[in-house]
C-alpha cells in the first residue's frame, strides 16, 4: 500500500514560521540572499574539461592497448566515465551550467546523444516528470509499474513481467540495473518516434554517429568475440553505476497516488534521501548525493548543493518536516527492503 505523505505534526517540538509567504517562498528567499544560485562557471568549466580529458584518454588507451584482454579494463574505465558524461549531461539539462536554453540544449545533445548514445530530449521530458511529481505512482515515470513494482497495490495489479519478477525484484535488482545502458539507448531510438521530440531529426542524427563510431571502433580494432564482450563488459558496468548513483534518492520512500499531493516543498523532501559523504561521495555521485536540496532547486549548480544543505535541513527542522539522510550502503539497505516488500502480495499468492 502506497504511504500517504502528510505534514509531520508530533515529531518536532518547534513551531513552523510565522512570516508571509509559503515555506518553500521563505526557504527560496534564504538561498538565494546565500548566493546559492549563482552558476558557477569556473567549476563547469574545469569539470568539462576533466571530463572530455578522460573520454578522449579513455578511447586513446583502448586503441593503443588494442586487440588484447586489457581491453576489458580499459571498458571498466570508459563506464565511469559514460556516468560523468551523463552527470554533466544532467547538469546542462537542469540549466545549472548555461543561462541560456539553446546552450544548454546544444551541449546536452552532443554530450548525451553523440558522447555516450542517450537521447537527451527523450530523457529531459522523462526527468521533467519525475522532479514534478516525485514518486508518485500515476505521474512519476520513475515509479511506473513496468519492469519491478513499487508498492504493494502495483503487485495486486501487475501481470507480465512485473509479476512474474516481482516476487524476487529485490534480490534481481542490481542485476537488472546493469541492463540500464542498453536500456537507455533503446528508449532514446524508441523515442524518436515521438513526432512531439523537439528537434527529432538532429537528435536521431547524432545518435546513428555515435553507435556508428563506437561500433566501428570496436570491430575494427578488436575480434569479434573481444568486441562483443567489450560491448557486455562496458554497458553492464555502465549501466551499474548509474543506477547505483540513482537508487539511493528516491527507491524506497513514500510514494503517493491518486490525488495525494502535498505543497510543493513537502512533496520533495518526503519523497527523497540524502546521503552522507565527503567530496569524494560527491564527485562519484555527481552531487546528487544531495537529491533533497537538488530536488527543491533543480537548477542549483551541484557544487552549490552541499552548502544549501545546511540550511535545507535546518529549516525542515523548523517546519517538522522529516529530512531523512543516511550512509549509502543504508541507502542501497532501504531500498532493497521496500523492493522486497512490495512484492508480497506476489508471494503470498504464488504460496496460495
């Protein structure tokens, strides 16, 4: 059964604010009097750099291994730098590095179309719905019933694949997360069958000169048999990290339905976790150890967001609003234990 979300009215002893405006128009205010909104272009400009520095080192360390089993590890290397590509790819998309939307479009599509074969538009409008209605089973496309489910009334209701990996989504869990490269490249193609895609015909573009390029530089260069394992190797790994930097946020909080719909501020914090770290956890995670503070201000630039959580977390304090942040491994614990309660149902009923 989905959580309903309300307001907490015990758990705190401190009293909400009394000034005008909404909670979340006061905490706005407070951030942006910090200088937390400012872009940070330096910091962009660097993280770029080292970013596109390690891609171009990465491709030149896999022809000069060559055809060799090193290879392989060359792979390895080229997946967490497909997760940094698609990070910054984030960024751009959330406006956090360019005031400008044709900037930031621009450089969206050539890191995540051509750069790592994702389709930026097709990922921007699923993302856009996400951060709308965060965990909400009818409106987040996040949480959509079509692989796992996420609550017991999606089991009650679910046939196909969800139910019939449903009974063991959580031991399965990050086998499948390991699928999610090729999925995102799927979904990006598929996409492109949507007339509504802007600019349709430049995102299929760079898309067919990525999967051009990357399969050339492959087949050309290794064996088939090294070439294909290299494609497993690369996209599993790949695929992994990004899921594993995306599991802690939101997998196993509240979820809502129907017309369950808390004020805006409520909505993000109850439905997402932080994690704790250092700046070594930020750079791995791409700043979204933080989801609370990026789920407030989406085009807050992610160096800005360990600062903001001070006051975010402080303020939610005020209100007596829960703000939940725990260490990763009890991140990737929580998850795993709402996964597996929510296949109950299926359980129970294979057991029947």
């Amino acid at each position: 059964m989905s959580t309903t979300l309300r307001p907490p009215t015990t758990d705190r002893a401190r009293p909400a604010r009394r000034e005008g405006g909404s909670d979340f128009a006061r905490l706005a205010k407070e951030i942006k009097d910090a200088g937390l909104m400012r872009r940070r272009p330096f910091y962009y400009g660097v993280r770029i750099a080292l970013v596109t520095a390690a891609f171009a080192g990465g491709w030149t360390a896999f022809v000069a291994v060559g055809d060799s089993w090193w290879t392989l590890a060359v792979g390895a290397f080229l997946a967490l730098v497909f997760g940094q590509v698609a990070l910054v790819a984030h960024d751009v998309g959330h406006r956090q590095v360019f005031r400008r939307t044709r900037s930031s479009a621009v450089v969206g599509r050539i890191a995540a179309n051509l750069g790592i074969g994702m389709g930026y538009g097709w990922w921007q409008d699923k993302h856009a719905r996400h951060h709308a209605n965060p965990n909400h089973e009818e409106l987040d496309p996040d949480v959509a019933p079509d692989i796992l489910v996420w609550s017991q009334a999606q089991a009650r209701a679910a046939g196909g694949l969800p139910r019939l990996i449903g009974r063991a989504q959580a031991y399965l869990f990050f086998p499948l997360l390991a699928l999610e490269g090729f999925n995102l490249h799927v979904a990006g193609v598929r996409a492109l069958a949507d007339r509504s895609l802007k600019q349709r015909r430049l995102e299929g573009g760079l898309l067919a000169a990525h999967f051009a390029v990357y399969l050339s530089a492959l087949f050309l260069t290794l064996s088939p048999g090294k070439a294909v394992l290299f494609i497993v190797v690369h996209q599993c790994l790949f695929g992994l990290y990004l899921g594993a930097i995306f599991a802690p946020n939101h997998k196993g909080m509240p979820t809502l339905t129907g017309d369950e719909r808390p004020d805006f501020l409520r909505r993000q914090v109850l439905t997402s976790r932080n994690v704790r770290g250092s700046w070594f956890t930020d750079v791995v995670l791409g700043g979204l150890n933080h989801q609370i503070e990026h789920h407030l201000f989406p085009s807050m630039p992610s160096p800005n967001l360990r600062r903001a959580q001070l006051l975010v977390h402080r303020y939610c304090d005020e209100l007596g609003v829960t703000y939940l942040q725990t260490s990763l491994v009890a991140s990737y614990g929580q998850a795993l234990r709402s996964l597996h309660r929510a296949g109950r149902p299926l359980r129970e009923q294979r057991a029947g």
